[in-house]
C-alpha cells in the first residue's frame, strides 16, 4: 500500500470523501468489529495528500511559534488542533473562490493536515519551554550573565530525537487505549467533533473562521503598538541610542492601592514595584480564555498573597549566608516571585502534580495490564493492514534513543549507562502518561519530568545538565507520545487509516523542529530575556524552566546552603501541595469546581503578578460571556481565543526580532 494518495478530482471522488453521517461521540463507543464494518473509510478514500501535509506543515510552523511564545510566557502548551482544523478549512474555502485549486480538501484529508501541523505545533515544543531555557538560565554567571546557549546542530537533533522517540513509542499503545478499550481522548474527540461540524455546518464554519480572523487581526495590531522599543528616549554621552516603547509605563493603573512595604528611607513600595500593573501583551488573556476561570482566578488569588502578603514580609526576612554576608529573603519587590515565591510555588506544584500522579494508580496498573494483552501477535488481515506495523516501532524507536543516548553523552555529560536507563525510563513513564492522557485529557509530563529528575539527583548527584537533561527525554518524549495518539483518536472516530496518519503526523516533526529551534534563538538571544540573577522584570517568565531549575539547584547546593525563609517556604509548599491535591480528589464532583485550584495557586506565586492579572481577565471573560450566553461562548469562545494567541504571538516574534536585533 502506497502512503501518500491522489488529492479527489470528481464529483465521484468527492463523495466517496463525504463525512460520516455517524457522530464522532457514537463511534466512540463501538468496538473494534463494528468499527471496522460501519466507520473505516477504506484503503482508496483520499487522507494522506501532498496538499493536507503541506498545508499542515506551513500552519504547523507558525503554531510552533505561538505555543512557544506562550510557553516561554507561562509555562503552558495548548493544543493546535483545533485552531489548524478551522484555519484550514477556512484557508481552503479562500483558494476554492479565487479558483487556486479546483476541488475542497475532505474532511480525512484535513484530519491528516491536523496530525502534521499538531505534530509540528505542539510534539517539538516541550523541551524548549523547560530543560533548554532551564540549561541557559545554569549557564549565566556574573562574568557572562547572557549565559551560554547550545549549538543549534546540538538543539535542532536534540529536538527532533525527542520528538521522534515519543512518536514511535505511541504505536504499541495505539490499538489498546484506542481500538480495544476505547480510551475517551477527549481532546481527539473535541477535535473529531470540530471537524465534522464544520463539513456539516458551512454557514457556523464561516462564522467560526470570521471570529478566529477578527480576533487574530486584533491581536496582531497591539504587539507594535505596546511592545516595540523603536521610540528613542535618550542618547548617552558615548552617543548610543536608548529605546522604548510607544506606551511606556502607561498601565500602572493601581497606584491608588496602599503601598506594601518599607524602602530603607521609611517610605513605602508602590504597588507597580510589585508588579501590580496591567501587562501589555493579550497573548495571556487568550490563553486564560481557553483554560477557564477556575485556575485562572486562582492563579490571581496566589498573585495577591504574594505581593500583599509573603513579599512584603519576605523583605524582613534576614538570613547569614556560610560567608557570613547577610541576605533578606525578597531583596526588591520586582524579584519577589523569583525569590520567595519560586521556593513556596515551585514544590507545592510538584508536590500537588505528584500527589495527583499517586492517585493514578489504577490507570497506571491498567497501562502495563493493557499493553502486555496489546503486544500479543495479531492474525487479523484487517488490523495488518491499517495499523501501523511493530517495525516501524521497531526502527523508529531504535534510531531515536540511540540519537539520544549519543547526544546526551557527547554533549550533556551523561555515561551511556544512565542515557539507556533515561530511555527505558521514559518508555514506561509514556506508557503511563498516555493512559492518563486517555482518561482524564491531561498530559502529566511535569510529574514525569519530576520522577526524572528525583531519580537523577540520586544517581547523580550534585550536576545539573545531567539531572536536567534525563528529565528533559521523558518530559519531551511524553508529550509528543500523548499527542500522536490524541490526533490518531481524532482519526479513529472519523474512520481514518491509522498508518497514514502516523506518516502524516511523523512528517510534521520536521517542520516543528526547524520552527521551534528557530523561533527559541529569536526569542531567546541570551539568558538576560528569563528570569536570572539581575533581571526583575525578563521578557519570559518561563515558569516551567524555573521549576526544573530549582529542582536541580537543590540537588546542587544542597538543601542547608538555601535561605532560611526559602528552606521553610519549600517545606510547607510540599506539604501545602499535597494536602490540596488530596482535597482535591476527594470532594464531591459538584463541590470541586469551588475548591482551590493547586496548578493555579502555585503558578500565581511563580509568575509575575501582571502575568496572573491577564490570565484572570481571560477566564472571567469566559465566566462571564457563558453567563450570559453559553451557547454562543461554547461555539465562538475557542476561536476568538485561538485567534487572540496566534495573533499576538506571531506579530509578538516579529516585534521580539525588531527589538533583539535592530533596536538595540
């Protein structure tokens, strides 16, 4: 069977592309046999094109920018299959009115376009907003306080190798969570849903496509208009140029709230000192749309605390270092975040993701139960056929980890032995994060990253890059894993042939690879744009490269060589961070959605409280807007937030580009 298929010509081909007249939600309950009689569109229905791959892949490329942009900004990876399925679409319907290409892509080929630009947009991502700015941010010192940043061979195979490996390791997964157990996915179900909408509702899929366009252009018009230092402020005596932006300071709007602490002259802090203010860039209030009040809300409620309560007092808060220098706990209000709040946020949230990962147990003895009955040798004719076959598991997977046992060596330090044991690691932990995935659409791969790099502090303790870097396989890896099988649900419940798809996706790495590495060195130049000693207000707060960071510093310096008021606040953040997710999981469903939300409490104390205003504002738009219209907000919310993000982001990198190279 040859991969890549004839784009549909006729009339005759266009209907035999049509959509199913099943729901994705009723094929989901089927099993296997009826799938194969009543959904499966057959070997000849067109999925895997030249243009459904190409299309994926240029919309793959940008989307890697914005979920790095967003990443870099708040340590969150949204899903992009969903904002490619409606751009697609819409983008199609364009080339179809100006007579650009002759017939519509169908609705298999656009499932195939979404795996390539998912895989593109999201599978190459991970590693960039965590082990690699957490490496850079190691790397800075007072002589070079830019740090170092790797090789881009050394970062671009990197990246691909991960992506790779956690690809490969999905295909032994697939037909068990899928096929056999019928894993909801629901993230593969929301987009299965999507796509059949919009073949079954052109006049709603126009609209969605006007909202995504209106609130894309919006977003793109502020960056430029808030972000770009072109105005030139000053000319020193040597005769450089100083550059700012358009509207600068102009949002300190709470200034009229009491002032939180003591400057050393008797007078107190304004509340812009502790970031207290409105941030410029909309790309967070897109996201905080898409993630809902709950932890948005939450995450501003952890903000306060920090900047009316722990920051403040932190500033009184003294500790004798063993040089005998004496040091307070949050030496400006601007750092706070970073100093006391990174020590109390950072372990509440792994111990709150880990705690939750424990109450998986179940899931995790169903992960190894499900596989072992899902490797048994198969005689069906059909399933040899249409899943993807154990050699490409096989090849892939073995090309992949010897790709990231060699780099991890060559480049990171790490023996051969301990680069294996990260692999085999890492299969398991896939293995369970997927199941996870399946059940619950939440990817823990923070908490895997975290077993990764408990597990390496111990073996080999008192190194960084090493400890960074094993976490690094298992974090990247799961997440490209949990993504290939989300987009193989989304195929499986519109009658797709999985093998195409696993080539469709396989194809998008390429892309993702080339656009994430490019997009991290723009946005990215030096150590100087995340939050290092010196910078109070860094252009990414980048908190998921924080939280790896202070992990491996606590197996650097050691436990005793930390502030006094950092050691106490990181002890009652493991505690606080379990007892919440214990409450968590053993209210009432009807009780939950008012309980506090872990994740949003302790990223409200690791960002900047101007990061956490903007996400609250998303989510209670959200809150808000279904209030008063939940159909409406249900049907439009997605879109406009998608647009907003891709908008801001993409105008944002261009902006970042203009003020890293030009006006400087």
């Amino acid at each position: 069977m040859g991969l890549f298929q004839r784009a549909p010509r006729t009339t005759e081909d266009l209907v035999a592309s049509r959509p199913l007249e099943i729901t994705p939600a009723e094929v989901a309950e089927m099993s296997e046999e009826e799938w194969y009689a009543k959904v499966y569109r057959g070997e000849q229905t067109p999925q895997l094109t030249v243009r459904a791959v190409l299309m994926g892949s240029v919309l793959g490329f940008f989307l890697a920018f914005t979920n790095l942009f967003v990443g870099l900004k708040a340590g969150w990876h949204l899903g992009v299959a969903i904002t490619a399925c409606i751009v697609s679409f819409s983008v199609w319907r364009l080339f179809l009115a100006a007579g650009i290409v002759r017939t519509p892509m169908s609705i298999l080929e656009n499932n195939c376009m979404q795996s390539t630009a998912s895989a593109a947009g999201y599978s190459t991502g991970s590693t960039m907003v965590s082990a690699i700015p957490a490496l850079l941010m190691l790397s800075a010192t007072i002589d070079n306080p830019g740090g170092t940043h790797l090789a881009w061979p050394v970062l671009m195979a990197w990246t691909f190798c991960l992506a790779v490996l956690g690809t490969c390791l999905a295909i032994p997964m697939k037909r068990t969570m899928i096929n056999r157990e019928r894993l909801r996915f629901p993230s593969g179900l929301a987009a299965a849903s999507t796509l059949q909408s919009l073949y079954a509702d052109s006049a709603g899929a126009a609209r969605k496509a006007k909202a995504l366009l209106w609130s894309g252009l919006v977003g793109a018009v502020i960056p430029p208009l808030i972000s770009l230092q072109w105005i030139v402020t000053e000319t020193t005596e040597a005769g450089k140029r100083v550059y700012g932006t358009l509207f600068e300071d102009k949002f300190k709007w709470f200034e009229w709230l009491p002032g939180l602490g003591k400057k050393a002259d008797g007078s107190a802090y304004l509340p812009s000192d502790w970031g207290i203010k409105i941030d410029k860039d909309p790309v967070l209030i897109g996201a905080g749309m898409i993630i809902g009040p709950r932890v948005t809300l939450w995450m501003l409620a952890g903000a306060i605390a920090l900047a009316f309560g722990a920051g403040p007092w932190g500033l009184e808060q003294y500790w004798t270092d063993p040089d005998g220098n004496v040091i307070a706990a949050v030496t400006e209000p601007k750092a706070a975040w970073k100093q006391v709040g990174l020590w109390f946020g950072a372990p509440f949230l792994i111990a709150a993701a880990m705690t939750s990962f424990a109450f998986q147990a179940r899931s995790i003895g169903r992960a190894f139960r499900g596989f072992g009955k899902g490797a048994t040798a198969e005689q069906d004719p059909r399933v040899a056929a249409t899943e993807v076959p154990n050699s490409w598991f096989f090849a892939g997977s073995a090309f992949a980890a010897v790709g990231v046992i060699w780099l991890a060596a060559a480049q990171f330090h790490v023996p051969v032995m301990f680069g294996v044991l990260a692999v085999l690691m890492t299969f398991v932990l896939c293995l369970v994060a997927s199941r996870i995935t399946g059940e619950t659409d939440v990817t823990p791969t923070g908490a895997m990253g975290k077993i990764m790099q408990l597990s390496y502090g111990v073996l080999i303790p008192q190194q960084a890059t090493p400890n960074l870097i094993a976490a690094g396989i298992t974090s990247g890896s799961a997440s490209a894993c949990a993504d290939l099988l989300n987009d193989l649900k989304s195929g499986y419940l519109l009658g797709a042939n999985p093998r195409r798809q696993f080539a469709a996706q396989f194809l998008g790495i390429f892309t993702g690879t080339v656009a994430t590495v490019i997009g991290f060195y723009l946005l990215v130049p030096d150590a100087m744009a995340l939050p290092v000693a010196g910078v109070a207000e860094p252009k990414f707060a980048a908190p998921a490269a924080v939280q790896w960071k202070a992990v491996a510093d606590i197996f650097v310096k050691g436990f005793g060589n930390f502030h006094s008021t950092y050691q106490n606040a990181i002890v009652v953040g493991l505690i606080l961070g379990v007892a919440f997710s214990i409450l968590e999981k053993l209210v009432p469903k009807g009780v939950k959605r008012w309980m506090p939300s872990a994740t949003g409490v302790g990223l409200g104390f690791i960002l900047p409280f101007y990061n956490c205003l903007s996400f609250a504002v998303g989510g209670f738009a959200v809150w808000v807007w279904n209030r008063a219209s939940a159909r409406s907000e249900e049907a439009y919310s997605v879109s406009i937030a998608s647009g907003l993000i891709a908008g801001a982001s993409l105008i944002g990198v261009i902006v970042a580009i203009l003020n890293n190279f030009v006006f400087i």
